[in-house]
C-alpha cells in the first residue's frame, strides 16, 4: 500500500466511513446522509473535527502532487473537506472546496447542491436561488464548458448564461 | 354507533392580542407569533399566503417585528411519485418558485424575528425543502441544528433531534416516548412539552422536546404561558385543555386525539371518549392509517404491547397488530 492510500486508510478509520462517494447524475437524488454521518460524528469536537481537516488537506496536497489522474479522488477528497469546513462554520472556505470539488469532476451533481447551500449559509441568498432555480442547466453547462477550474467568476458567469436559457 | 369523528380542536380568534395577525393568517401559528412578538422567543417561521404577503408584514411592524421572505410554495398538483429525492419529503411538499411582491398565488415562507438581522441569520439555516424543477432537496443536516438554535430551542431537544430525527432508523417521538421517565400516578407527559398540536393552533413550542417531561422545554413553555397570559388569558386556558388530551401516536405528524380519559392496567392502556379526531401527514399518505372508522364507532381502545382493541361498549369492534413505535400518551 502506498503513502497516500495508507493515509486515506487512516482517515477512513478516523471517521467511521469511506471517503469514496457515489457520484450522482441529474436523474439521482442528493442524498444527505454524509452530511448526517459527518455531524454525527464531530457534533461538539471541534479538536477532532480540526484534526481530519489537517488530515484531509495532506492527502489532498499528495494526491494533487502525485498526478495519478484520478481526478474523482481528488474531487471526492475536495467535497469531504469542504463538508468538514461547513460544520465548523468555515462557509468561505467551504465554499472554495466545493468549487475545487467541481472542478476535478464535472459530472458530480453533489458538488453543486455542497455549493449553493455554502453559498446561501455564507449570506448569498439571491446566487443560491439562482443556483437552484437553474441546477440542472447548471450543471449540464459546466459539464460541457471546455474550462478546468471552476471560479468564482465562472460560476457566476454559467449561472447568468443558465438563467438566459429558457 | 355513529361516528364520533369531529373537529375537536377549533381555530381560536383571538380577543385583543394578535387579533390582526388571525385576521391575516389565521391561528394556526399564532402562539408562536405572541411568544416572539412578546419576547419570550427570538424567532419563529410562518407561511402566508402570497397575496397578503404585504399585509402580513405591515401587521408584523405594529408588533414590533421584520419579515424576512424566502421562497414561495405553491400547492402541487401532482402526487410526489416521480419527484426526484421525493421519497425524503416527510412534510406538506410544494413545488417552490422565487418570491416576488407581483405574485399572488401559493404560500410564502417567512422567517419573522424582532431584528432584521436575526431573521437573516436564520434565513440562512432555514431552507425549506421545495420541489424545485421536479426535484425536491433537502439542506445539510447540521443546518436542522443551527436553525434550532435561531429558534430558541433547548440545547438538549437540539441534541437529541441530532441524534434521533433520522426517520430512516428512528421514529422520533418514540425516542422521545423511551427518555421520558414514568412517574407513579402522573400522567407520563407535561402539557408543557405536548408538541403534536404545534400546527394546529394549540402548544405553547414548536420543537420536538428531547423528553415528554423535558425541564428545559417546560421553563419555555411556562414562560410563554405567563406571557400569553396577561394579554390573552382565554388561549391560555384552550391551550391547557386541548394539550392534556390523550393521543394515539402513529408518528409526529400522524396521530389521533381524543376528548376522553386514558389510564393504565399494568402494562396496558385505555382510552375511554367521547370524541376523536385523526390528524394525519399529508405529505405521506403511505402512513395513513386505514381503520380510524372503527375508532370512530367505538368509544374505548385498549393498547396492548402488540395490539390495539377498538371497543364499543362492551363490543368489540376491531383488533390491530400495534407496531411497536406506536404509542400512547396522556398529559397533565
């Protein structure tokens, strides 16, 4: 086993679950059971919760360093972190994970619904309901954009192009 | 015997206090409405419907109070099969579309609070899972936690709804039900934490209590009590009588009320009625229980540990295999 997959193994016991997430498609539902189980297990420790942070964010720099192409790792790793950050009440930094999220994997429809709720807990009211009145052309422009990373300025811009498209 | 199915619980008009705010939106939220408008909670959320939306909120301003707005619900007009993520909708489901001032159908969802600022900050954690282009989201879980405390919630029923409103693995007034101790000669609930009538005009919370007797839940209650009190006595005294009836409980939103007396034989227990009434979820209709006909020809059920008798007289009527979440509670 190598470094990275040993401290992904390390992290998983330190949660109690996976960090492989199903990836989701317009068809599926998001389902809010990690955001549950996450809660569930740092609800009042704040230490620990600090602790799986830092270990995410070592795995993540690792896996980033390694190029080893599985970007769905990346993004799932990404999504993880920025969950973690939503708890402890960090919204503009999860808020940041869940567009690196996005940007490692286009066809995840989970890093969109983790976005706009950080967005709408960050105080954005009117960029959450335009996320969420238009999701699904959202998602389908940021899936064909020839893009890689998703910015602030880019998600703002597919939002506008969303809401233009009948 | 003819049914004795009635409407036991009816709206309350209120005298003096908040009489604009049942003249604009009925009293469905009204205690809540007093106890934020009296000081005694931070905040509450309501729905108004669109077109009185202005009303309600100059309404609000006479009290003291700003309305924040967020989405506007509007009735379904289909069932939910086909609603993707409607198989987790376990309350009223709407379809969801932006608010505007210029639109006069469907129900408004407002967060009402003495500062503007406070509305905001549970406008935040308050989403409200609308169906929205045919899907239907729900927000993350810890914001359940933070809109609890936005709403003035004992920390200890934001604790244990942490833990236990997962209706995949738990029915949460059953949980409530096993943390509420039994005390000899007393009926097992306080009225103060009766949360099953908090949409039907009648509690003086709107949380799920953490325990039947939860002491915390009881200091609140009381205060909204004294508070309803010195402006509203009449509610005060409604609300008393319609909490300490005896309930048949299925889930939180699923239950039968009776205008009767319940008391306990070793493990069983019997309600004996006059009245009953049967309020169901109708977001989940999958729940509904399919024999309140017999409970309203009867006068008398006796719950078992597996079954429920339905009784007339000295007749029986009906037997039904008791799941074992179901249960039944009285208050004092």
């Amino acid at each position: 086993m190598n470094q990275i997959e040993s401290q992904i193994n390390e992290l998983e016991n330190y949660l109690g679950f996976s960090t492989n997430r199903l990836e989701i498609n317009l068809e599926s539902k998001w389902n809010e059971i990690f955001s549950y189980d996450l809660l569930q297990r740092f609800y009042n420790k704040d230490d620990e919760l600090k602790t799986a942070i830092n270990k995410a964010i070592n795995i993540l720099t690792m896996l980033i360093k390694s190029n080893n192409g599985n970007n769905k790792q990346i993004s799932d790793h990404f999504s993880l972190l920025g969950n973690m950050y939503y708890i402890m009440g960090d919204f503009n930094k999860s808020i940041g994970c869940f567009m690196k999220s996005l940007s490692y994997n286009k066809n995840d429809l989970t890093g969109w619904v983790e976005l706009m709720f950080s967005i709408r807990a960050y105080g954005d009211f009117r960029i959450f309901e335009d996320i969420i009145f238009n999701l699904e052309k959202a998602y389908r422009l940021w899936k064909n954009d020839t893009g890689h990373e998703l910015t602030k300025e880019k998600m703002l811009s597919l939002i506008d192009r969303a809401k233009r498209i009948s | 015997m003819a049914l004795l199915v009635s409407n036991i619980l009816n709206p309350y008009i209120p005298k003096k206090f908040g009489r604009e705010y049942y003249d604009v939106n009925g009293s469905l939220q009204y205690p809540m409405f007093a106890a934020v408008a009296l000081g005694v909670k931070p905040l509450f959320d309501d729905w108004v419907s669109a077109d009185k939306y202005q009303e309600y909120a100059d309404m609000c301003s006479k009290y003291g109070l700003e309305v924040v707005p967020d989405i506007i619900f509007i009735a379904p007009k289909d069932g939910k099969k086909g609603i993707i993520g409607g198989e987790n909708i376990t309350t009223t489901y709407a379809k969801g579309i932006k608010f505007g001032k210029n639109i006069d159908n469907g129900n408004v969802h407002v967060f009402v609070s003495k500062t503007r600022s406070m509305a905001l900050e549970a406008k935040k954690f308050g989403w409200y899972p609308a169906v929205i282009n045919n899907r239907a989201t729900n927000k993350p879980y810890i914001d359940h936690i933070r809109f609890g405390r936005c709403l003035g919630f004992p920390n200890c029923c934001i604790d244990f709804f942490r833990k236990y409103n997962n209706w995949h693995l738990y029915s949460n007034p059953y949980e409530t039900l096993k943390n509420t101790p039994a005390i000899n000669r007393k009926a097992r609930g306080s009225y103060y934490c009766n949360n099953f009538l908090m949409d039907h005009t009648y509690s003086l919370i709107h949380h799920l209590p953490c325990s039947y007797r939860c002491q915390e839940t009881i200091m609140f209650a009381k205060k909204v009590e004294e508070k309803i009190m010195d402006v509203e006595p009449d509610f005060v005294e409604k609300a008393a009588e319609a909490l300490k009836k005896p309930l048949l409980v299925f889930s939180e939103r699923n239950f039968i009320l009776f205008d009767g007396f319940m008391a306990k034989h070793d493990d069983n227990f019997s309600i004996d009625y006059k009245r009953c009434q049967y309020f169901q979820n109708t977001a989940r209709p999958e729940d509904a229980i399919d024999f309140f006909d017999y409970v309203g020809e009867g006068n008398n059920i006796i719950i078992s540990k597996g079954k429920i008798m339905i009784r007339d007289d000295n007749s029986a009527l009906k037997t039904i295999e008791k799941k074992p979440e179901w249960f039944a509670i009285n208050f004092d």
